[in-house]
C-alpha cells in the first residue's frame, strides 16, 4: 500500500556559514575575556594621579560597554534560519476551511497621522488576498475624529472600485497611493483600467485632503450618513461614550464591489469610550476595546495588527501567517507570527534602497533569536509554563484566545 507522505505548510532551513559565524564569534569572545583579564590584573595604584585614574575608568566603562552590547548582538546572530511557506500547498488543503481573521489598524491623531494615510493602510488590509467573507477590518480610532470617520466612509465606497482592481489584475503593493506612486513599471494591468481607479482614488484623496485641511466635512456626505450622528454629542476627545460604525457588513450577502460581484470584507469604525479621570491613551488599551467589539461582530480566531502609518507591502501575508498556524505538525506549537518592517523614503536620495536592506537584516537577525528569520514566530509553550508569551511591537498575527494587552 502507497504511504502517506507528509507535506509540510512551511519549512525551516539553516542559514549558510553558521560555523564560520561561530569560530568568528568564538575569537572575538576571546580577545574580550583577554580584556577583561588585563583589566583585572592592572587597576590602577592607589597613588595614580586624578587625570590618569579617570583615563582607565572612562576606558573601562567603554569597554564594558562594548561587551555588553556585543553579547546582546550574539542573541540574535548566533542561530539564524530561513522559514518559507508553501501557499499553494494551504490553498489545496484548506481553501474552504480557512479561518476568520479580524485586522485591527490603530490611528490616535488626525493630525500627525493623517487621515488619507489611514484609509490607505486600511485599504491594504482590505485588498488582502483571501476569502472576503472571512475577513473583518477595525479602524480603532484614539483621536474620535469625525475627519477619520468620514475617510474611511470614503474608502468604503472606494474599496468598491479597488478591492475588485486589485484582485483581476493582481497588483502590488495593494496601498492605493503606493501603488498609484509606482505606476510607471510595466505593469500587467491595462491602462485604461488602471487609469480610471486612478482618477477615482485621486478624486477621493483630494475630497479627504480638502476636508482634513478646512477641518470640516462636506454637508451632503454628514447628511447622507447617520454615522455623523454619533458626534452630536462628543463634547471632548477626552470625554465621550464609544463610538461604533459599521460601514460595510460582510454577513449581509448582498454586499458586493462594482464589478463581477466580488463579496467587501466588513469594515467597523470604532472610537473607545473615553473619561477624563482613565488614562487611556496608550495602543494596548485600545487592542483590547478591539477584541470585545470584534468579538461580537466577526469573532475571527485569528488578529492580525497593524499601525495606521504601515500599509500591508504584500497581499498574501495573511496566508503566509495561515501556513503556520494552520500546519498539521506544528501549528498547535504556535501562538503568533510576526513580520519584518520594510521603510520607505528614510532620506531623499536612498534611490538604491540601501537603508531598505540594511534594516531588513537587522531586523531578520533579531527574529533569528527565536529561530525564525524572516518571521517571528513563537511557540505557545514554556514561559510559567501556561502558555504565555509576551510580544513587542510591530505586524503581530495571534490567536484570538490567547491574547491581552498589557495597558490602558
Ligand atoms: O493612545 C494611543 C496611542 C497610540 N495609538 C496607536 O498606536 C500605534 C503606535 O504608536 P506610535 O506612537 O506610532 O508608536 P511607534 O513607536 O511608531 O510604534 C511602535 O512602538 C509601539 C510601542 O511599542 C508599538 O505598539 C507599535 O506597534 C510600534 O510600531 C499608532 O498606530 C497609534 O495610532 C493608539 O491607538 N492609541
Ligand atoms: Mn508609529
């Protein structure tokens, strides 16, 4: 009888030259215990003058220093591997068993994160390659701004035009203003297609951006909607009951794009509730408001987080995510996944991305700690041995029960 063979979601390779990396590591390990051994033997004689004594300290504490800082670095370099994922391989197996997932996107401030760039973070995560149905989108918004809620009730009539663009022609990045800003490659797309969602979106930037600068929204759109209703009585970003607007509900069926009806995603607007004497004003807290509200609208087990200011550079990292959880060998081991920063325009003449790739490696090294390189990803075990794991910072995919934020 033909056996079984088992194919994994993802795999784990070993980075090339760790031996060489190891006997370069030994010998420089070396050269600071020999340091630290002719510190030891030399301390200055008690009847060294001032100048000369504080000469050592300060050539001491230099020293220190380095090592300390050169032990950390080893954390991160000593075991790098490569993951990659096998989405083809997920499609097969689970195409129609996929879980929900609930992407969260926190913005606190109209001002320093401008509206237009939050609705085209958000419009990433919508685009995302996979099952609409199974996807809900949370813009948590710190700031209460009725200028946030009008952009993304833009975006949600945009989302019509662009989700369905985006999935024909395949594009990438799937940020509009990204997108639109690289436009001259030879794309696959036909011109006369992408010109029209081009003059759409810019029709719709330049509504936000005029709305944004005069701070005020246009008399028809706060008419149109309801949702405008809810700021009647906000006295105070500081002090007022939560504000939730869904603008697209994906459990009705007959939400759909423009073209060749393509199912939307759910999009929620949310805005906590906020009182003078709480402390609310950090992104932990307003995680937290995210789950309890999406749990009683798409309850996915899985979130995926992103910040307003970074927009989803890929289209299918929620399935690279998948291919680890949802792996039959080892997905039980795992509790998140988290991505690699990529940043643009760090200076003006970066024009060959050096900076770009000097981050990446930087960044791969760390999660090489944990023994994934161009993910992290943790395992639920160990830490007080209850499952805990604690997680710092930036693109975290988790599993909906295993998660609080630690703040208000
Ligand atoms: O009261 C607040 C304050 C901040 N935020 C949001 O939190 C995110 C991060 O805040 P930011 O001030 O931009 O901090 P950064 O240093 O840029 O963010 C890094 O550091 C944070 C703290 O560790 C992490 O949570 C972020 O994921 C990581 O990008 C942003 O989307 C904010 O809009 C809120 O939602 N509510
Ligand atoms: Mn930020």
């Amino acid at each position: 009888m033909e056996q079984e063979v088992y194919l994994p979601l993802f795999e784990t390779k070993a980075a090339k030259g760790r031996v060489a990396y190891k006997l370069y590591s030994f010998t420089v390990f070396v050269g600071i215990f020999l340091i630290w051994v002719f510190r030891a033997s030399h301390l200055p004689p008690a009847e060294t003058e001032r100048g000369r004594r504080w000469g050592w300290i300060g050539l001491t504490m230099a020293e220190l220093w380095f090592s300390f800082y050169w032990f950390l670095t080893q954390f991160a370099r000593w075991n790098p591997v490569y993951r990659s994922t096998f989405k083809r391989r997920l499609s097969q197996r689970y195409e129609k068993e996929l879980p929900g997932v609930d992407v969260f996107v926190c913005t606190a401030d109209p001002t320093i994160e401008p509206p237009i760039m939050v609705v085209n973070t958000v419009l990433s995560v919508m685009a995302y390659d996979y099952p609409p149905e199974k996807l809900a989108v949370y813009l948590s918004d710190d700031a209460g701004s009725e200028l946030t809620f009008y952009a993304l009730l833009e975006a949600s009539r945009f989302a019509k035009h662009w989700l369905p663009f985006c999935k024909k022609f395949k594009v990438e990045p799937r940020s509009p203003a990204a997108y639109f800003s690289t436009v001259d490659r030879d794309d696959q797309e036909p011109l006369g297609d992408r010109l029209s969602v081009k003059k759409i979106y810019e029709e719709m930037r330049d509504r936000i951006d005029i709305a944004t600068r005069l701070a005020q929204i246009p008399s028809d759109i706060r008419n149109e909607h309801k949702g405008f209703h809810e700021w009647d009585s906000v006295s105070s970003v500081r002090d007022h009951p939560a504000i939730l607007q869904i603008l697209i509900d994906g459990r009705e069926t007959e939400v759909v794009g423009i073209e060749n009806h393509d199912k939307l995603p759910t999009l929620v607007y949310l805005s906590r509730e906020k009182r003078p004497h709480c402390h609310h004003n950090f992104k932990a807290g307003a995680m937290n408001a995210l789950i309890r509200v999406s749990s009683k609208i798409s309850n996915g087990p899985i979130i995926l987080n992103v910040d307003c200011d970074v927009y989803s550079n890929n289209s299918e990292s929620v399935r690279d995510a998948m291919c680890f959880f949802m792996d039959e060998n080892k997905g039980h081991e795992i509790a998140y996944v988290q991505y690699p920063q990529s940043y643009n325009n760090l200076t003006r003449n970066d024009l060959h991305g050096i900076l770009l790739r000097v981050i990446n490696e930087v960044r791969h090294s760390l999660c090489a700690w944990t023994g994934y390189n161009n993910f992290l990803t943790f395992s639920c075990k160990s830490l007080f041995g209850i499952g805990l794991k604690i997680c710092f910072g930036l693109f975290p995919v988790y599993f909906h029960l295993l998660v609080y934020f630690y703040g208000q």
